[in-house]
C-alpha cells in the first residue's frame, strides 16, 4: 500500500473527524443554534450520568480500598506513622486517580454504549434516514452526548471521589485502626490539584464521546460490524484517556505542582 | 409531461468493480416503475444516487428538473424535501415511538403545525392499518408492522416522489398484496412518482405497468412489464423466467 | 431496583454455571487445541503494540506521581522503588487488565454474538460440535495465558518507560532507579501482579463469552452485548483486584 492510497482511504475518516471536532465545539458553545430535539442533553445526561452511577460508585470503592490497603502495607514496612495516609490519598486522588480511574470506566461504559447505538444506526441505514430529512448527525446525535459527557463526567468524578475515600476510611480504619477523623483530611489538596484534576475530567469528558462517537459514525457492514466499532471505541477512548491523564500531569508536573 | 427523475450516463463504481455504467432512466412525473435485478447489481445504490446519500462517479441526475449531483447543500436539501425513501431494513429510530418515527419528516420540514401533524401521522397510521400503536417503539414490533411504519414514514409528507427498496421483502403473500394495494390507493391520490426495487418479480409485474432490468452495470431492459416474457434479451427472459439455463 | 438486582443475580449466575462447565472440560482435556493456537495468536500477539504502549505510558504516569513526593522530600533515590512498587503491585494489572478488556474481551464479545445472531452457534450445534468445547474452552485458555504473557511484557516496558522519564524528567539516573527499584522490591510484589493478571484473564473471558453467546436481536443486540461485557469485566476485575490484594498481602 502506498502512502498516496493510504492517504486516499483515510481520506472520509478524516473528514469526519474534522467536522466532530468543529461542530462539537461549536455546538457546546452554541446550544440554541443548533439542531437537536429539546430535552435531548438532559436524556443523554440521564443515560451517561444516572446510569453509570452505580458503576462508577462500585468501581471506584473498591479501587478506594485497594489503594489505601496497599499504601498503607507499604508505609507500615517502611516508617510505619499512618497518620499522613488519609490526607496524601485524598490529595493524589482529587488530581490522579479520581478522574482517571473514573474516565477508564466511563470509556468502557459509555464509550462503547455510545459506539454500539451510533453503529447500529448506521448499518440499519438509521443515519441516511436521518439525512433523506435534512438532519446532520453530528449535530443531532454527538453535540448532545458531548455536552452531556463533558457535564457528568465532572459529577461522576466528584461522586467518585466520595465513594474511594469513604471506602478507603472505612478499610484503613478496620485493616489498620486508623482514626477515620484523622484519615479523612483535606489539608493537603491545592488549588492545583483541583485545577489538575478539573482540566483532566473535562479533557477526558470531551475526549471519550468524541472517539467512541468516531468510531460508531464510520463503521460498516452488519453486526460484526457494529461489534467491531464498539471494541475499538473501548480500546480508543481508553487509550485516550492514559495519553491524556500522562500529558495532563507531565503539564501539571512542571507548572502547578511546582508552585508551593 | 417534464420528466420527474431523468439520469443520464451515470456512472459508481466501488475500487475497480463497476456497479452502474452509464446508465440512462427516465421517469416522467406520476409514473410507475419496477427495478429488478439479481442480488448486488446496484439497484439500492441506483436509489441512493437518486437521492443524493452517495455520490456518483460519472454522469448527471435532475430530479423534478433540478440537477441533484453538482448541487450545493441548500439546494440537495430542498430537492429531498420532495423525496420519500423506504429503506430496506426499514431504518426506524429505534429510539422513538412510531409516531415519533412518522411525524419525523413533518416536524422537520417545519412547515405544518402541531395540530395538523398529529392529524396527518394519525390519518396515514390507520392507511396502513396500524391505528393504535403509537406509542411502540420499533422493537416491539414484528417485521410486517415495521415495515409498515417505515411505509408511513415515506408516505407522510406526499413526497413527489417515492422510492421504495424491497417494499415487500420478508412479508407473507396476504400483507403483501395489502402493502401493494396501499401504494395503488396512495398513487391514485397524490399522482407521485414511485420506483420500486424488488427482488418479488412477479408480484411486482403485476402492480407496476413499467420494468427496468439492471444487469452488469447496463440497463438490459426498459419497457412494459408484460412485454418483458418477450424480451429479444436471453439474460432478461432467463431472469424473468427463473430458468436454470441460460447465460446468467 | 429490585428487577435490576434480579438481572444482575441472573447474569452473575449464569457466568458462573459457564465457569463450571470450562472448568470440567479443561480437566477433562476436551477442547478444540488448533483453536487455541489461532486464539493465542489472535489474542496475544496481536494485543502486543497496545499493551506495550499502554504500559509505556502508565511507567510515565507513575513516575509522574511518585515524582511529586519524591520532589517534597527531596528523596530520589526512592523513585525506582515508589514507581516500580505501584506499577507492579496495583496500576500495570489494572490498567493492561482494562486494555485487554477492551482490546480482547470487547472483540471476543463482539466475534461470539455475530456468530450468535447469524445462527453459526446453531450450526455447530446441528453438527454435533459442542459449542462451548469447540469454541469458548480455548478462547478462555488463551486469554488467561495471553494476559499473563502480556504483563510480563508490560511490566518491562512499564519500568523501561518508567526509567526513561525519570531521567528525562526528574534527572533520576538509570542505575539509581534500578538499584533502587532491585534493592527494595521482592519476587512477591512482581508475582502479586502476575497472579492478578490469570485472574483478570480469566474474569474478562468469563463475562465476555457469556455476554457474546447469549446475544438476541440482531446488531443492536451485538453492540449491547459488547457493552454489558465490558462493564461486566470492569466490575470483576476491580471486585477481583481487591480480593487478590488482601489475600496476598
């Protein structure tokens, strides 16, 4: 295959990547001028937000746990004062595992639910119904799941948050008998990890819908099709995420973090 | 009588496979046709380049007088607003009710008021026999109802012209004849142009007084629907014959 | 609420009934073994550039993190052995496990639906070919072995990355890393890892198979299927994960 080909058959995807990236951003800005069913980003809230829910709260529990369990083992065997623990965790997971661990759930979550829908609309010719009535399926189908996506992605991360460090209290207290008054400890966190980890849940918001819905719009040829849109929207928005989570923190690494 | 659909030359191919080579149709405005042919010749394709959802290789199509391939966005926009299309695996919205489904080409149009679309989805739903099931949604219903919605779909508007892709594919004989005797009662009273792809040869020939044949890329046949027994073309006759011998 | 407790009792049993049913042919040696080759093929190899580059950039990741401790104590020669503790122990085989379960349980989902709906499993059937022998034992086999041949790789590529940054980054130098990362970690904190990976392996073939052969209807159905998988393996492998580090402690 020459580049020139090669160039040739990427040329559509291309395409349509660039018209997802301009009219995303242009339809989250503009929402009125846009072209999309009224009540269509509070629905698609409902269905990345409200839905995941319980997921996330799960997930992110037992990754709480996890994370305090091993720390805490660690500690134990090198100074053994547990009291900083509570306060170092919450820190490193309102900038890092918060968001990211979050995001790497909602890419499986709702980036392939967002594939699997878009892909079996284009193969049951659902997107050519919808352009025979002068409808753009960018701006009727991904502008809404954007905005929605970028919203909760924030919420379910806060929630998140929550859950990983309710659960690490309650695991550092019974594994270790650590006071959960003394674990539960906020006065590490700087504005710059809450600004790290804002950038992170918005970049991985826009992120995922972007890919999966990628993915979903070019796919092609019946239901194999459609499970092969949805594996590599899964495996894309993933991917995106860890890029996005190095570039973030090597960016806020050397500005942010650097502050006092 | 202007012509309502006129292709001339057209020309797609897909890599080095020509689908359509240049092929000229004419359909002069409230005619009947048939398009048939055997599997993958590009009868879907042909409707599809007739409503702009692909774009051709070669040739030109003027639809209603107005040239459709070299049109800008505004222009193909207005010209679909008098096309309605049945696609063959009936491409409901899964995610809205039937009558969401139907009143889709009416709302978007814009032109008609609340009250009237309510009166038109329900007017062309108990057409088609399916008063009462307007708050389904598209997988709640069996194929026969889904095609039947998708038919309501196409119709809603009165388009001026109507293309329909395997209007009858999957369905018994009884919903069949219904399906045909439904587009006779719509045609008699909107005077629409319609093409029909069907692989049902002979319940096409009876409902449609015009065939066109389409194999190889070429038109092998255009002409009255009883007449094609006698074609002088031995693919044709083979094909309509469903003989075994032959050079298909 | 309490229907969808019901589904999910339903599923999770019905995985565990397919685990049961692996597990007996397994024993037995009942599978199809040039399937199991053609898996391991398709599942391993293939998966190599995503998992190696996934690691690459977690290393960079960790180092990252570790690096903002390491900076306020001014105690670099503990970045070897703070990245490499948590990259080994906990984000390598969770992050990798996620990948696979994209790139591999997500396709295998997706391959046994298609032969789902399209009534293959069906024809098997009619040949007298049990499906699960023929079909789901090896795909099993191989991701568990697959998930822990790539961990291997990962962690080295993890570490490598993981060194390479912290020069870049920190001005760690290469032999201070790894004296540091050699002289605290033992064998069982890389083995912790690699016990998580068989484990995740297996989780993810579970959950993907019995997602994928109990598809209905059509495409849409396949890409439900798919969905549900990978939710599915992601519960399993953080409810797994937890399990396997307060055992192994």
């Amino acid at each position: 295959m020459t580049p020139i080909s090669l160039l040739h058959r990427a040329a559509p995807s291309l395409e349509l990547l660039r018209h997802l990236l301009w009219r995303s951003g242009r339809g989250a800005f503009r929402l009125r001028a846009t072209d999309f069913p009224r009540g269509e980003v509070w629905r698609q809230m409902h269905q990345i937000g409200n839905r995941s829910l319980l997921f996330v709260c799960v997930t992110l529990s037992f990754l709480g746990m996890v994370l305090v369990f091993q720390t805490c083992l660690q500690v134990n065997r090198i100074t053994g004062d547990l009291s900083q623990v509570g306060a170092e965790f919450i820190k490193i997971l309102v900038h890092e595992f918060g968001p990211s661990l979050c995001a790497m759930m909602l890419a499986t979550r709702v980036g392939a639910g967002i594939a699997a829908e878009l892909g079996s609309m284009v193969v049951t010719d659902q997107i050519d119904a919808l352009a025979m009535n002068n409808v753009d399926p960018i701006d009727y189908l991904i502008v809404p799941r954007f905005v929605a996506s970028m919203v909760m992605t924030g919420a379910l991360t806060t929630v998140g948050v929550g859950c990983a460090v309710f659960a690490g209290a309650l695991t550092a207290a019974y594994s270790f008998h650590v006071n959960p008054v003394v674990f539960v400890d906020p006065s590490h966190v700087r504005i710059g990890d809450l600004v790290t980890g804002f950038f992170k849940c918005a970049a991985y918001g826009a992120a995922i819908p972007l890919v999966s819905g990628f993915c979903g719009l070019s796919a092609q040829g019946g239901s194999a099709g459609v499970g092969r849109s949805t594996t590599r929207a899964v495996i894309a928005s993933s991917f995106m995420v860890i890029v996005l989570d190095f570039v973030i923190s090597g960016v806020a690494y050397f500005t942010l973090q650097s502050a006092p | 009588m202007t012509a309502m659909v006129e292709c001339r030359s057209l020309c797609k191919s897909f890599g080095v496979r020509p689908l359509l080579d240049r092929v000229n149709v004419r359909l002069a405005s409230g005619e009947i046709c048939g398009l048939i042919g055997s599997a993958a010749t590009g009868k879907s394709l042909l409707l599809k380049l007739l409503c702009g959802l692909q774009a051709s290789d070669g040739g030109e199509i003027f639809i209603a007088g107005r040239r459709l391939d070299a049109s800008s966005k505004e222009e193909l926009q207005q010209s679909r607003k008098h096309i309605g299309m049945l696609f063959q695996n009936n491409a409901l919205f899964d995610f809205m009710t039937v009558r969401d489904n139907v009143a889709f080409p009416l709302v978007r149009s814009g032109a008609t008021s609340a009250e009237e679309i309510r009166e038109r989805v329900h007017q062309t739903l108990r057409a088609v026999g399916l008063s009462g099931s307007e708050e389904k949604l598209p997988a709640e219903l069996s194929g026969g109802m889904k095609k039947r919605v998708a038919l309501a779909r196409a119709l809603v508007a009165r388009p001026a012209l109507l293309l329909f892709d395997e209007p009858t594919a999957g369905l018994d004989p009884v919903t069949t004849a219904r399906i045909y005797e439904l587009l006779g009662a719509e045609q008699a009273r909107t005077r629409a142009t319609m093409l029909l792809v069907s692989s049902d040869v002979d319940g096409l020939r009876r409902f449609v007084p015009r065939l066109l044949m389409l194999h190889a890329g070429r038109l092998r046949y255009d002409g009255p629907s009883d007449k094609i027994d006698s074609s002088e073309d031995e693919v044709v006759r083979q094909f309509v014959r469903g003989a075994d011998e032959g050079p298909l | 609420m309490i229907s969808t407790l019901r589904d999910i009792c339903r599923e999770v049993g019905a995985a565990y009934l397919l685990l049961l049913h692996v597990g007996t042919l397994l024993l037995r040696g009942r599978f199809d073994r040039r399937e199991l080759g053609r898996s391991l093929a398709a599942m391993g190899a293939d998966s190599l550039p995503i998992v190696a580059l996934t690691a690459f950039f977690t290393g960079g990741i960790m180092v990252i993190q570790a690096g903002i401790f390491v900076r306020r104590f001014g105690a670099y020669g503990l970045l070897g052995f703070g990245a490499g503790y948590a990259t080994l122990r906990e984000v390598g085989p969770l992050l990798i496990g996620l990948m696979f379960s994209g790139r591999v349980g997500a396709n295998n989902a997706a391959e046994l639906g298609t032969m789902t709906v399209t009534e293959q499993i069906d024809g098997l059937r009619a040949l007298a070919i049990d499906p699960i022998a023929f079909l789901i034992v090896p795909r099993v086999l191989a991701m568990v072995i697959a998930l822990f041949c790539l961990l291997l790789v990962g962690d080295a590529v993890a570490l490598s990355g993981g060194a390479l940054f912290g020069k870049w980054l920190l001005g760690v130098e290469f032999s201070s890393f790894f004296h540091s990362f050699a002289d605290n970690l033992k064998l069982a904190d890389l083995s912790v890892g690699l016990v998580k990976a068989a484990v995740f392996g297996l989780a993810i073939a579970i959950s993907s198979c019995h997602f994928g052969s109990s598809v209905r209807g059509g495409a849409p159905g396949v890409g439900r299927a798919v969905n549900a998988a990978v939710v599915a393996s992601a519960l399993a492998i953080v409810l797994s994960d937890q399990l396997i580090t307060v055992l192994f402690k």
